[in-house]
C-alpha cells in the first residue's frame, strides 16, 4: 500500500471521529436543553403550587375558590376545580405563561373528621396538583406536587367551604323549656258570722220629786 493509501484511509477515519464528535457534541447540547426543559418545568409547577398556597391560606378566598365544585368521597380521588377571577385550575387546562398543562387537580387522601348540625361534613386531605410539560423534557413528562392539608366542607356533594383549619361550628342553644304558671287557688274559708252587739237603752230610775206642800194639811 502506498503512501496515497494511508492517507485515503486516514482521511475517511478523520471524517468519522469528525462526525461522531459532532453528533456528539449534538446529543450533549440537546440533553442539555432537555435538561434545562426540564428544570423549567419542575420550577414553574412549583411556581403554580405556592400560588395557590397563598390563595388557600386564606379561608374567605379558598372558599371562593371551591365553592360549588362536585366533591365524591366515595372515591380515593376527587378531582376539583380551582377558580378565581380570570383563573381556572383544573384538568386540561393549559397555562402559557408557566409552559406547562394542568392534568388534574386532586383531593386525595382525605378522612371524614367532622359531621356539623347543619348536617354537612367536613374532610381533611391533601391537595395534589398533576402537570404536564407543554416543551419535551428529560425524563417524565408528568410531574405531581402537593400542594397543602386543608379541610373541605361539603354539603350534598357539593364544597361549600375550605381552610387550613377545623372550621368550628357554633352548637346551637336549645331554646329554653316554658315553665307552666300553677294558679294558686285560695281556699274558701267560712267566716262566722258575728251578730252586732246593740247597746240596750238606759232606762232611768223614777226618783221622788220634790215635797209638794199639800194645802190640806195644815
């Protein structure tokens, strides 16, 4: 083999330790996009979850938030609906400006802790929140967080309150018992009667007069 040999294979080998440098280098920068999507993901979804942490902290905007939404506690998840003013959270909701998409957001391992005289119920449980990423990542494309303990007031089926704490319900006063007014009855007593006692008349005594000189005696 002459000299024009080597040098055709050198330059075939240098063209393959080129290219699989090159394709190298490529699979390392994709993987580090993916990993940086990744990252993205994970950090927007954890965005997502303290926003709603500082909604639910407060028992009037977490009731706002709830009210209204079907709640079956028949089953070991219950998908829910967050809303608020020009926000709605729940499945299949896409959020450009997290870059990402709501796949669920879940009640899930809650108790039954308190019935109220009103007759709804109380549960405490965790609320999960299920994400997809909107941009290819490295790894799962799903990512699940939860988000807070809180309690959830259903009435029917139905959430009718929420908050981070047992909601205490004033027991009601029963209403106090009349008391029967017992009419006192006097007894008749017969008085006797006493007949008024008369003075009798005085009767004066006929005294002698005075000696009357009798003209025939002398």
């Amino acid at each position: 083999m002459n000299n024009k040999g080597f040098s055709l294979i050198e330059g075939a080998l240098g063209m393959v330790l080129v290219s699989m440098t090159a394709l190298a280098f490529a699979q390392v920068s994709t993987n580090m996009n993916l990993t940086q999507n990744n990252n993205d993901f994970r950090l927007n979804t954890n965005a997502l979850a303290s926003s709603l942490l500082g909604t639910l902290g407060s028992s009037a905007s977490c009731t706002q938030s709830f009210q209204g939404v079907g709640f079956d506690a028949t089953k070991a998840i219950s998908p829910v609906v967050y809303t608020l003013p020009n926000k709605v959270i729940g499945a299949g909701i896409q959020l450009p400006g997290y870059n990402l998409t709501v796949q669920g957001l879940n009640f899930i391992n809650y108790k039954l802790v308190q019935t109220n005289p009103d007759g709804s119920l109380v549960y405490f449980g965790d609320l999960s929140l299920t994400t997809t990423a909107t941009k290819k990542v490295l790894g799962p494309s799903n990512y699940t967080i939860v988000v807070d303990s809180i309690y959830l007031t259903t009435s029917s089926g139905v959430l009718t309150g929420c908050s981070n704490a047992l909601p205490v319900v004033a027991t009601p006063t029963p209403s106090p018992t009349p008391t029967a007014v017992v009419p006192v009855v006097v007894p008749v007593v017969n008085v006797p009667v006493v007949a008024p006692i008369v003075a009798a008349p005085v009767i004066q005594p006929i005294t002698n007069g005075p000696a009357v000189n009798d003209p025939c005696n002398h």
